[in-house]
C-alpha cells in the first residue's frame, strides 16, 4: 500500500508499480517528487509553492542557484535541488507546456514527463512521485492532461524496465485522482 494517500489505482509495469494516488504530494515518502515549475524556477503558487513551502528557503535558494548557473528551465530539461524538509530526497523541477491552440501541447507534456524520469533516475531515484503538470496556471485541461502523464510514465517504464520501483501519480482529491487512472494500461 503506498503511503501518505487514498490509492486509487495501481498497475504493473515489467515489475514496477504504477501507483495512483489522492493525497499530499509533499508527504510522499519517495526518493523524487516532481514540480511542476515555471522557466524561473519561481516557486510562488501551486504544486511549486506546496513543494517550497513544505520543503522550506532552502528549496528557493538551491532553485536559485541552479538557475545562476544555467539559465532559465527549458522545455525537455529538468533542475534537481534538494526536498529540503520533505520526506522526499530531491525535487526534479520540469516545466510543462502552457495550453495553447496550435501547439503540441501532448507532445510538451510528455516531453517534460520523460525529462522528469529521466532526471529522477539519473540521481538515483528508485521511486518517484508526480503530480498533473500543467494543469494549474499553465491551464492544460486536467480531464486531458492526467491521462497524457498516465501514460507515458507506463511507456516510460516499459522502455525503462528495473530502474525504478514505483512511481506515484498524486492528485489532491478523488477526483482529480480518478482522472489519472484513465491513463493506466488495462489488465
């Protein structure tokens, strides 16, 4: 049973649990959980000020740092800092695609999905939590988004067999959970 939330869903995938959840992402006890960030890494609402204010200034400050160092986040990259306070060892910070007509908004936030994977397995995560980037101020319609991530954390897995053992998909409620398993493989 995973912790720190309602499960409502869970599929296996070559040995890895797929796991979806109603609950606090900043309580997840894992290695990774993924912020849903902005170009700036400026933690000030959503998922990333949860995260900042769970994780308390020295999440702001190591954000800061990184984006000293490297510039503003792009599409398809991903800034690790510490979780700070959080049960959690590290955040991977990814920016989702803002909604827009006439982009590939699909293609984006699977492409920031996979970078966020990509991230946490590279610093040795084993486990992994994600909420429904872009979904919040970036205004990527939920009902259509959860599924997206859904599913290419399955593909991710599928192609990535044995480097995690559980990925965690967390919603705040039942219903924006319940959106999630839309996503899930059957059987």
């Amino acid at each position: 049973m995973a912790e720190h939330g309602d499960e409502r869903a869970r599929a296996e995938i070559d040995g890895t649990a797929l796991v979806v959840l109603a609950g606090d992402l900043t309580a997840q006890d894992v290695d990774a959980v993924v912020n849903a960030a902005n170009e700036q890494l400026a933690h000030g609402g959503g998922v990333a000020a949860a995260l900042a204010r769970a994780g308390g200034p020295e999440v702001q400050r190591e954000s800061d740092a990184w984006l000293d160092r490297h510039g503003p986040l792009g599409p398809g990259d991903a800034a690790v800092t510490t979780a700070g306070a959080m049960p959690a060892q590290m955040i991977v910070h990814v920016v989702g695609p803002r909604y827009r007509d006439q982009q590939d908004n699909e293609g984006l936030l699977r492409q920031a999905v996979r970078a966020a994977l990509d991230a946490a397995r590279e610093h040795g995560a084993s486990s992994v939590a994600l909420p429904a980037i872009s979904t919040g101020v970036f205004g990527y319609p939920a009902q259509e988004a959860a599924p997206v991530i859904a599913q290419t954390c399955a593909a991710w897995l599928g192609e990535e067999p044995g480097t995690v053992r559980e990925i965690r998909l967390v919603a705040l409620d039942a219903g924006g959970a319940d959106l999630f398993v839309g996503g899930l493989p059957e059987g």
